[in-house]
C-alpha cells in the first residue's frame, strides 16, 4: 500500500456555520467531493466555540441564524489574528442581509438556494485558484 500520496497531498478544511441542516447538506457534499475535510455546526455561537480553538481555511457562514448572528460571527473571524486567512463565504436568503459591512468582511456573498454542482465548481476553484490559504501554514 502506497501512503505517501495521501500524506503529501494537503487538506483543505472547511467550517459550515448554517442554522438549517439541508443547507448544511448541501454545503457539506459540495466541500467534500471538492476534496475539503468538512467540520460543521448548527448555531453562530458553536460556531465562535469551535472558531477559538482552530483556524480552517474556508468558512461558509449563514448569516440569518438564531441567537448569534452570521454577521456577529463575521465580525468576531475578522478581528482575530489567527483568521487573517481564512476565506469567508457568506450565504443569505435575504438580499437586504448584505449590507456594504458584511461585504467588506466577506470574501464572497452568495445568495440561496445554492446548486450543489455550481457551489462544488466554486469551491474546487477557490482551492485550485489558490486563494485559499495554504493548509501547511
């Protein structure tokens, strides 16, 4: 058994913020055949938990959740050194919801219902495009 192609691949990490579990779904097929290793949670809160402890390259952020926002969320990632890097996807139902604020700390916005295909096509560029920070630091 050959494993150092596996180890001398790097993974990409991703976190899904998304307070619905078909959006998170969706998000979390879409990452993975996209070649992320995909950790994610249900609540904004959790989120800024999980976001104290470790660094991901790509975090998709819902920004319409119940008691911690994406936008509070979005706010937090960017004023934390450790996540200068990190490439933050924001994805909202509602238009009004990305004011200038989140699309100055956002590095994209894109609205639902998202495709699985069009958003595993997006996510598989942010990687190859190299836009993501490297996962080896």
């Amino acid at each position: 058994m050959n494993t150092s192609n596996s180890q001398s691949r790097p993974s990409y990490s991703a976190l899904i913020v998304d307070d619905n579990w078909f959006n998170r779904d969706i998000f979390r097929i879409a990452l993975e055949s996209a070649g992320y290793v995909v950790t994610e949670t249900d609540s904004g809160g959790d989120g800024m938990n999980i976001l104290r402890q470790q660094t991901f390259n790509l975090l998709i952020l819902d920004l319409q959740m119940p008691t911690v926002d994406g936008k509070t969320v979005l706010r937090a990632v960017r004023a934390e050194p450790m996540h200068k890097k990190m490439h933050v996807v924001v994805v909202t139902a509602n238009a009004h919801m990305a004011t200038s604020d989140v699309d100055a700390l956002a590095d994209h916005v894109l609205y639902k219902p998202i495709n699985v295909i069009e958003f595993s096509e997006f996510v598989r560029g942010l990687k190859n495009a190299s836009v993501l920070p490297s996962p080896l630091g």
